[in-house]
C-alpha cells in the first residue's frame, strides 16, 4: 500500500475502505513513520494546527449496575473507586469555572449509572446545564449513558447541552464480550436521539480489550457512518479488581497507529486521545498530534489521575500547534 497515494484521494474528500483501513492496522514499511507523516497531513488539511482541550467531571461516582468489563465504577468490581450521588448543581458549575481557567474549551459532567430517567436528577442535571451556559462559562457536555426517551435528549437540548459523549466502545460483533447488561443498539439509539436534537455527539472507544483489527476497523466505520463530530480514542488503562485488570497495555506504537487509522478514516472528525494517554504512549506522547490526533484530554479522567494543564498546553506549543476553544463561546 502507499500511504501517500491514501493520503492524496482523503484529502480530496475520498472515503478510505474497509480493506485499506484493514491493511492500515499492519502498515510496516518502508517506514512506520510514513503512516503517521500521511495522518498527520490529513489531520493539519481538515483541522489546521488548532488543538481542542476537553475536561470531565465524574458528578456521580461508583455503584454502576452496568458490567462494562473496562470500568472501575461498576458495582460487580471491587476497585476501590470513591463511591457518591449525584453532586450538586453548585459544585458542577463551580468545577466548570476551573475547567474554563485551566483552558478547556469544553466541560463534561459524567454520571456512572445505566443512564438518564425523568425525575429529580434530570432536573439537577439540567439546572447545572442551563447555569453553565446563561453564565457563558464553556460549552457544557454531558456523558450521561443510555437515553431511553427523546423527550429526556430534547431537555438536556434545551438547557444547553453542547456535545454528548456516549462511545460504541468497540465493534458490534465484540460488544457482548465487553458488556452484557446493555447493547450496541442501546447505545446507537441514545446517539440517534442526541443528534435528532441538534446536539453534538462525541463518540469513540476504548482500544485493547482484546479486540481483533477487524473490530476497530468496524467501530470506526460505524462511526463515520453515524456521522459523529468528535471520537475519543481511549487506551485500556486495566484496573485492578476489573475483568480487564491482567490484560497488558497497548504499545505506544499501537497506541499511534490507531489514532492515525481514525483519522484517514474519519478525516474530518476531531480525533481526541482520551483514558489511558499518559500510561500506554509514554514518552511518545508528543507524537500523537503527529498521527492524527486534534484533541486530547485537560486535567483528570473519570478514575484516573492526567497530569498537569500546563505540561499538555505546553506540549501543544512545543509542537508547534495552537489550543482553541471548540467553537466561539459567543455562540452559546
Ligand atoms: S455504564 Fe458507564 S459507568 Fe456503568 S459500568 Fe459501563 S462504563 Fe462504567
């Protein structure tokens, strides 16, 4: 394959196959390095040298019912993740003061259960969206899981809600092997009714669960397909006490390669590396703006800890790249 000649029909708007996305994931030569070269002119031709900063907020943590075979927050692991409801409205629009300090151009408030119903926490949760957008503090996201009812995507629409995050995860075919209590067409429906509302969708997975090529290549073309506007790219971080706990991480090398598959298949996407960053690319983290990523993570993860703001705004700067807010924050 050459990656060049890949390159060149991308960036004149052709889509990448299902084969040549396949034999992406085993490019060797004559230089890895081609692969992410190739990526990363992709990545500069429909993003520029802007790079979109994102912070969560766990405001519910622990005693999921779910079995998500990858997660600390599952009732059915012993983990030892800090356990609470619901925080309350002041503390998320508090948190996404900071989140705005430190340089984020987006704040999400991430609950752990099965997903939203109508009732007091809805309207807590909407309260919080409406106050972080009427004080035009950032653009405030949500990663709440499974939407059952439009009426619920319509609400958090109305309050503000900017983007929401609610990943695939893996392909459909490996999905049951990652989580039973819930599935792929739950978390395709929740998106459909997100997007029905004019809502963004920020949607990824998380790679290393022992999933094949075939699966990552079929999670992102499901992707493109839904048409989703950002994808996180996680990498298993195994926590002790989960079902994935043994399983070894990812190269850094493997890490980058899917970032720059995502992106020649997802040319215009931002491309956001997400949980597992700092522990499976190491010291080659610099290089994955340099394979295709636009966007990464500021601050903390769910149950994790990220490192400082300024090191990664730094790391930005040395690359030679620009921090942006997505999108004007007049829009909101
Ligand atoms: S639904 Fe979310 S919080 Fe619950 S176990 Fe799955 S990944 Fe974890």
């Amino acid at each position: 394959m050459d990656v060049f000649q890949l390159r060149d029909r991308v960036l004149k708007g052709g889509k990448v196959t299902r084969d040549e996305a396949l034999e992406l994931f085993t490019y060797e030569g004559p230089d890895l390095l081609d692969l992410f070269a190739a990526a990363n002119r992709v990545r500069h031709h429909f993003r520029g040298a802007r790079v979109s900063f994102c912070s969560i907020m766990n405001v519910k943590s622990g005693r999921c019912a779910e079995d998500c075979v990858f997660c600390a927050q599952s009732v059915r692991y012993k983990t030892g993740v800090p356990e609470y409801q619901l925080l309350d409205v002041e503390a998320m629009v508090k948190e996404a003061r900071e989140a705005a300090k430190r340089g984020s151009g987006c704040f999400g408030l991430v609950a752990a259960w099965r997903g939203l119903t109508k009732g007091a926490i809805l309207d807590n949760v909407l309260e919080a969206l409406r106050r972080i957008k009427a004080e035009g503090i950032i653009h405030p996201d949500a990663s709440l899981g499974i939407i059952e009812d439009p009426a619920i995507a319509k609400a958090l629409a109305e309050a503000g809600l900017y983007e929401y995050n609610h990943n695939l995860e893996t392909s459909r075919r490996f999905f049951p092997r990652i989580c039973t209590t819930h599935s792929y067409d739950d978390r395709l429906r929740t998106i459909s009714y997100l997007k029905a509302e004019g809502v963004l969708i920020c949607s990824g997975g998380i790679f290393g669960l022992g999933e094949t090529i075939e699966d990552r290549v079929d999670m992102l073309l499901d992707l493109r397909e839904v048409g989703v506007d950002t994808v996180p790219v996680n990498f298993l971080n195994p926590i002790p006490g989960t079902p994935m706990g043994d399983v070894p991480k990812m190269s850094p090398l493997e890490c980058l390669r899917c970032l720059a598959v995502a992106r020649f298949v997802l040319p215009e996407a931002d491309i956001k590396t997400a949980g597992g960053r700092e522990v499976c690319l190491r010291d080659l983290q610099a290089m994955m703006f340099f394979a295709g990523a636009s966007s990464t993570m500021l601050g903390n993860y769910l149950t994790t800890f990220g490192r400082s703001s300024e090191m990664d705004l730094q790391l930005v700067e040395d690359c030679g790249l620009t921090a942006a807010v997505k999108g004007a924050l007049s829009a909101l």
